[in-house]
C-alpha cells in the first residue's frame, strides 16, 4: 500500500506532464491574440517560428518546477540526466543514432496518418496539411528578424532538457516505481503526444501529429528504460530541435520580398 507521500509523488508524475500541456496551451493561444491584434486576419494556431518563441517562458518555467521537484527527491539534475563530462562525445554518437532510429517510424506515422485521410493524393495533400499559408500574419522584416533570432537561440538550448526532464527524466522514471514499466513508459508518451497537438498547423495535421509524437515519445522511453541515461535521447532531440530552429537564424538577412 503506497504512502501519502509516494501517492503524491505518483500524482505529481504525470501532473507535471499535464502542467506543461497546459502551459503550451494557453502560450499558443495568447501568441494568436497577440498577432490578431497586428494582423486580423491570421487563423489560429500561430506559425511554428512564434511557437518557438512563446515556449521561452513554458520552458523556464517548466525547468524550475522538475529541477525542485528532482533536488526534493535528494538527488540532482545531472545524476538524472546521467552527465558525465568524460561521455559527451560518445553521447553525442549515441544520439545521432537514435535520432535516425526514432526519426523512421516517425516519419512513417505521419505518412500513413496522411496515407488514411487522403489516400493516393497523400503527398499533394502535404502542402496543405503541415501549412497553412492564412496563419501567417505579416510583419515587417525587423520584427521577422528579432523573432528568429529569439526562436533560434533560445528553442533549441531549452526545450530539449526541458521536455525530456519532465517527461522521462521525472514523469516516466517516477511511475516506473509504481506502475508495470509499460505502462510508465505509455503515459508520458501519450501526453508528450498531446502537447504537440498544439503545434499543428491545420486540423489535418492533428492527427498526424499525435501520431508521430506519440511513436517518437514511445522510441524515446524505451531508449531511456535501457540505457539508464537522459543524455543520448536528449541529444537526438537536441539536433531535432536544432534543425527546426537555426533556419529562423537566416530571417534578418531575407530581402522583404521572401519574408511571411
């Protein structure tokens, strides 16, 4: 029989998880209001470049809260995340690897979601499914500037260790010693998955999007369950989040012509 103390901590697992979604929720809706207010017309949910930006404070916030809740455990961040100076290099190979591991059946989720809804036009239908040409608002190129360079240089160092702390590192790790693993592993996935359902930019792409989500969170608790270590998964989303974020580096320096 658990005591009232591993009950709240079980709690407090999968409420952090749901804490964040929220967050997510409610940064994405008041960056639409935002640009509303600049340009009436743009449809919800915003561009991923503002996305990006509106995370700084989901990702401040959300480190604080699992960085308290692992020192009230007794233990630290870097014993959770399994840093080692001495590994970095080899931590770095390590998540390479797994980003092409997991990036295949993430990939092929997102394909055969696309696949169900509009079968042999599936790849014309790409265009419009992961954009939406009306959810972007128009902006001068200095304000298109200063938004990629805070997109670039604060999405990527944060919303890595801020995503898999909570979700692996306190969510999954904390359920496991209370829960069958599998399901310890399900939970946080699942709602790893429902946070993206807000980054997706048309109702298409929702399902997509939990699918994917779903199936990269589910590669990346298994990794996590056998190696005992955050640091190579973290890497592998670190590049992925690189990837999406250091184009927006290139904003400042586009003719105006090019710009949303």
């Amino acid at each position: 029989m658990m005591t009232i103390e591993q009950t709240t901590r079980t709690r407090l697992a999968w409420g952090l998880p749901l804490l964040r979604v929220g967050l997510v929720a409610a940064a994405s809706a008041l960056t639409w209001l935002l640009v509303v207010l600049v340009d009436p017309g743009v449809v919800f949910p915003p561009p991923s470049m503002l996305s990006a930006v509106a995370m700084l404070p989901v990702n401040v916030v959300s480190l604080v809260l699992v960085v308290r809740l692992v020192r009230s455990e007794g233990e630290r961040v870097r014993e959770v995340l399994g840093f080692e100076r001495r590994r970095i290099g080899r931590d770095l190979l390590w998540g390479l690897l797994w980003l092409a591991v997991l990036y295949l059946p993430f990939t092929g989720a997102i394909m055969l979601v696309v696949w169900l809804q509009h079968g042999d036009r599936m790849f014309d239908a790409m265009e419009t499914v992961f954009f939406d040409p009306a959810a972007m608002p128009t902006l001068n190129p200095i304000a298109w500037g200063v938004i990629g360079v805070v997109a670039a240089l604060t999405f990527a160092p944060l919303n890595a260790p801020a995503e898999e702390l909570v979700y692996r590192g306190w969510s999954q790790r904390v359920l496991a010693r209370r829960w069958p693993i599998a399901l310890a592993i399900v939970v946080p996935a699942a709602v790893f998955a429902l946070q993206h359902v807000w980054y997706a930019p048309t109702p298409d792409a929702v399902l997509a999007f939990l699918a994917a989500f779903f199936v990269w969170g589910l590669g990346s608790g298994i990794i996590y369950l056998r190696q005992r270590r955050l640091m190579p998964i973290l890497f592998a989303h670190g590049f992925v989040n690189l990837f999406f974020s250091l184009p927006a580096l290139a904003m400042p320096f586009l003719p105006a012509e090019l710009l949303p």
